[in-house]
C-alpha cells in the first residue's frame, strides 16, 4: 500500500471510531471506505476487516464510558452475555434469512424510530438514577438478545437499535444508553469476528493499522459526547439514522 492509501484508510477509521463511539454507525464510513480502497476484495472480508478495527474502538469507548459515566455492573452483565449469545446464533442462521427480507422491515422500523425520536423532544434528554429489578433485567435481556440476533444475521443499524431500545424500555438518557450500547456492540462484533477469522474473512495486518486510528477517534467521540451531553447526542443521532435510512431505502429499492 502506498502513502495516500494508508493515510485515507486511517482517516475513514479515525472518523468512523469517533462517530461510532458517540452513536453507533461507524460502519457506514469505514466500511464505504474499505470497499472503495480495495474493490476486488469479498464483502465478507470486508466485513470482517471492518469489525477487526471497530471492535478496538468499541472496546475503548466502552471502557472510557465505563470510567466516567455511571453505570450499573449487572445490568452490562445481562446485556454483554445475551448480545454475545444472540449474536452467535443470528451468525450461524445467516444464510438461512435472505437480506433481501430483512431490509423492508429494517426500513420501517428506523423511519418509525426517527420520527419518534424527533416528534418526543423530551426523549432521552433526562438522565435516571437506574433501580436494577427483576423486570429491569429480563427487558434488557430480551432486547439484547434480539438485538444481537439481528446484528448476527443482517447488521446495519445495530447501533442505533440499541440505543434506541435501551431509552425507550430502560428509562435511560442518550448519553448512559450511548455507553450501555458499547457494550452490546463489543460483544456482537466478538461473536462475529469468532466466525470470521477461523474462515479468513478478515485480513488482520490492515484490520489491526485502522484499529489505532478507530481507538483515537473513538477517545474524541466520547469526550464529545460527554463536553456536550444527551442534546448532542440526540440530533448526532437522528441524522445517522437519516443516513441509514437513505442508505438501505437505496439498496431496498435497487435491488428489486
């Protein structure tokens, strides 16, 4: 690789892990960015080459958010086990569910989660000092795991899904649901990488480079998003899942 490819790759992963961090959705830049480096190379591999460098960012967002946002231990144990369960099984089904399915439903239920969340001005914006109770956990259970199953079987929007649930059904505000969604995004992306690297769909040396830059961006995506709080959070947020929605109504459409 020469000098421009490495420094454009670098620059879509530091982007990525910083927006990633703060919403989720990093996916949709390193990924983009990926396939037009190196446009021979499988979408499995590019799949798998992305989740090399984003589980590195993930893993750091987590742990800063850990550091400085108040969390509750076993509640990130529930969710950490069910994404990671789901996650293998939504892999292992993955040539059971036509993507071509999936994305109409995908499509529907990011439109209704953007008008929700722009219509609700309150949503998300008033932060909750979490009671941790049986129904709490079995929410939180059941969202992770669906949540996770998903992400193993199709994947896009996984993030704001998460995020999204965790406010809606928790009580949580944009910023505590931002840090408890690092957790459920590590452990989806550690269950797919566990299919990915034994089947070498994932080409490590260029993985691991963009890692470095996804950790940096992933450190100034927290940091902005605890300068600047839930209301940044918020409209970061809706516009990724704008683009989203942009995105698979694009690959929705074109494909039939």
């Amino acid at each position: 690789m020469d000098t421009i490819t490495i420094l454009s790759l670098l620059g879509f992963a530091f982007t990525a892990g910083a927006i990633d961090a703060a919403v989720g959705g990093g996916g949709l830049i390193q990924i983009p960015g990926l396939m037009s480096t190196f446009p021979s190379m499988s979408t499995a591999t590019v799949i798998g080459t992305n989740k090399v460098s984003s589980i590195f960012g993930t893993a750091s967002a987590a742990y800063t958010f850990a550091r400085k946002v108040k969390l509750q231990w076993k509640l990130l144990l529930v969710i950490a086990i069910c994404a990671l369960i789901s996650s293998f099984a939504g892999a292992a089904c993955l040539s059971l569910i036509p993507q071509s399915v999936l994305r109409p439903f995908v499509l529907v239920m990011l439109i209704i989660i953007a008008i929700y969340t722009f219509m609700k001005k309150s949503f998300g914006q008033v932060a909750v000092d979490l009671h941790i109770t049986p129904k709490l956990l079995v929410l939180a259970a059941i969202g992770s795991l669906a949540i996770g199953f998903y992400d193993g079987v199709f994947g896009p929007g996984t993030g704001s899904f998460f995020i999204f649930f965790f406010i809606r059904f928790l009580g949580v505000d944009f910023l505590h649901a931002s840090a408890l969604s690092k957790i459920g995004n590590f452990m989806t992306n550690l269950a797919a990488l566990s299919f990915l690297i034994p089947t070498g769909h994932a080409i490590l040396h260029i993985g691991l480079m963009m890692a470095a830059a996804n950790v940096v961006g992933s450190v100034v995506g927290v940091r902005a998003a605890m300068k600047y709080g839930s209301g940044f959070v918020r409209k970061i947020f809706l516009v990724l899942v704008t683009i989203l929605i942009c995105r698979i109504s694009y690959q929705t459409f074109t494909a039939s």
